[in-house]
C-alpha cells in the first residue's frame, strides 16, 4: 500500500474517510488545525519511521531507548 499525507477542509474529512475505506483504504489518523506545524511534522515523520519499522528497513528503538 501507499502512504498519503494530505490536507482536506475539515468539513469534507468524514466524506474522504468514507471513499478511502470504500475504496479499500485506511485511514491511519486524523489530524486537526488544533496541532502546530511543528507537531504535524513531528508525527508524519513517526508515521514514516513506523513503516520503515514495519517493512524491516529500520531497527525498532527499545522502550529505554525511547525515554533516553
């Protein structure tokens, strides 16, 4: 599957949503206007690394990895 990172009016969301599935889809997460920039950048990118993780092409960080 691919991967989309787009930008939709907020009243046309739940319509998207609904063709996507339809369409054999998956939505993997919502985001709102209510987040920065900074913090919509900071979780495309998690997203991005947790399909490198997925398809074996980067190494998962360890929970103690994580907090340090």
């Amino acid at each position: 599957m691919t991967t989309l990172t787009i930008e939709i009016p907020d009243n046309k969301a739940e319509q998207i949503s609904k063709l996507i599935e339809q369409a054999g889809g998956n939505v993997i997460s919502k985001i709102d206007d209510k987040l920065s920039k900074k913090d919509k950048q900071s979780l495309a990118k998690a997203l991005e690394e947790a399909e490198l993780i997925k398809q074996g092409k980067l190494k998962p960080l360890t929970f103690n990895e994580l907090w340090d």
